[in-house]
C-alpha cells in the first residue's frame, strides 16, 4: 500500500503529528476540520462561522487532492453540542448535492482549540 500526503496553504496546517489528509488507493482521507482560518490561524467566532471555516477548510484540502465535494462519500461531524445539530445540519446541506454522501454526527466532550464543531470526510478520486 502506498499513501500520499495532501498538503495545503489553503487550509489549517496540522496541530500534531498528523497529515492534513493521505491518499491511498482510490481514496482520500482527510483529517477533521475545524474552524481555524487558515491566513490567520484564529478560531472564527460563533457555530455559523465555525462550520462554513470548516467546510472551506474540507474544500481546499480536497481541492489539493484532486477532489471537490461531490466526491466525498463519507462525513463523520462532531458536534460539542448535539442542540447545534439543526444549525450545522443546515449549513452542511448547501454544500452537497444529491446523491448525498453518508454521514455519522456524534456530540463529543470536547473538540481541539474549543472548536465547537469538526468534520472528516472520505471521498473517492475520479
């Protein structure tokens, strides 16, 4: 098995000893997201801006691996707060179209930096 490691500018670098996300196959697996702004590295203020930082910040890391949104088949959310999860929900559906991909959304304790929300994604290259 071979793996490649994605690396953008155009999203948080890592915080640990991690990869930003790592190709192997057919698949891309990217790292969780938070709402870290990539030019500033400061947290953005609120659930709204958190999730969307975090979408564009799933977006350049796919990007840098040769994919788009639309080839992402699997999501896993966490959520501080299970009470965000109509919110977050409705932020994560603008930025796919049908078919969906799948998607687990868990409540964790606690998130890097207090982040109040982190999503992974799995896509497959074209």
């Amino acid at each position: 098995m071979t793996k490649q490691i994605v690396q953008t500018k155009a999203a948080p670098g890592a915080i640990g000893p991690y990869s930003q996300a790592v190709i192997t196959g057919d698949f891309v697996y990217s790292s969780g997201q938070i709402g870290l702004h990539p030019e500033t590295g400061e947290m953005q203020e609120g659930l709204d801006a958190q999730t969307r930082q975090v979408f564009s910040n799933v977006k350049a890391v796919l990007e840098a691996a040769g994919c788009t949104m639309n080839d992402v088949v699997k999501a896993t959310v966490f959520m501080k707060n299970m009470d965000d999860f109509v919110q977050v929900n409705e932020i994560y559906a603008e930025q796919f179209e049908q078919p969906f991909p799948a998607r687990s959304a868990v409540e964790v304790a606690r998130l890097p930096k207090d982040a109040l929300v982190e999503i992974e994604v799995i896509a497959v290259k074209k």
